[in-house]
C-alpha cells in the first residue's frame, strides 16, 4: 500500500525514459554497435564511444535476489518486497515486487508491473510471471 510517496525528478537524461514509463514503457539504453543494453540512463554510452539508444525492454526478468523491507522509503508502507532482476536484455533492475508473498523464490520468472496511484512519475515494479 502507498501513502503520497515522493516521486522522481526528471532530468534532461532522464526524461524520456519517465515520458514512457507514464505510457507503461520500460525504456534502456541500447548500444546500436554490440547490442548490449544499460540500465538506469546516464548521459554515456558505458559500452562505446556512440550515443546510446532508446529500446523498449521485453518486461521479463529473473529473480536474483529479493528482501524484506521493514523501514519504508518515503510514501511506502512497510513492510514490503524488493528485488534485484536480471532483465531478458542483460542490464540488472532492483524495483519492488508486487502480488509475491512468501512463496517467491530466486531463480523464479518474473514480468513488469507497474505501482498502482500515487503523484509523479509511474515507477515500475515486478511480479511473478
């Protein structure tokens, strides 16, 4: 459950990215020479000399590792499950997971999902897939 939690600030690199994730888009950067994608956006291309790309993530990930939170972050209350995702694409995302209980596993599939309400940017999330 979210009370009015404190939200993102875009930046001139970071723009994009919260435009789609308001349209429920997961955008990476993608390096148009290797393929290889990063994860959060950064004004450097960290696999080449080009700039960077927008791609739209497939939304799959596995499960890598997970936690409890029992301190909430401001506009979330706790407690609450938080994980670190490999994406299909490569890049690692740590997001809080959504509809897992005690039953979710490392090494389990999960899909995006997006937090429910609240002001500013929508932030993404996991579950099970």
């Amino acid at each position: 459950m979210m009370a009015g939690r404190a939200h993102a600030k875009p930046s001139d690199v970071t723009v994009e990215f919260w435009a789609a994730a308001d349209r429920g888009v997961l955008l990476l950067q993608n390096d148009a020479r290797t393929g290889r994608c990063q994860f959060f956006p950064r004004p450097v291309n960290l696999f080449g000399e080009t700039k960077s790309q927008w791609k739209a993530a497939s939304g799959l990930g596995t499960l890598i590792a997970v936690t409890t939170v029992r301190v909430p972050a401001p506009g979330f209350e706790a407690p609450y499950l938080v994980g670190l995702i490999k994406l299909a694409e490569g890049p690692r995302v740590f997001a809080r997971l959504l509809n897992a209980g005690p039953h979710v596993a490392l090494g389990q599939k999960v899909r995006l999902a997006w937090e429910p309400g609240g002001e500013g940017p929508r932030l993404y999330a996991f579950e099970p897939a």
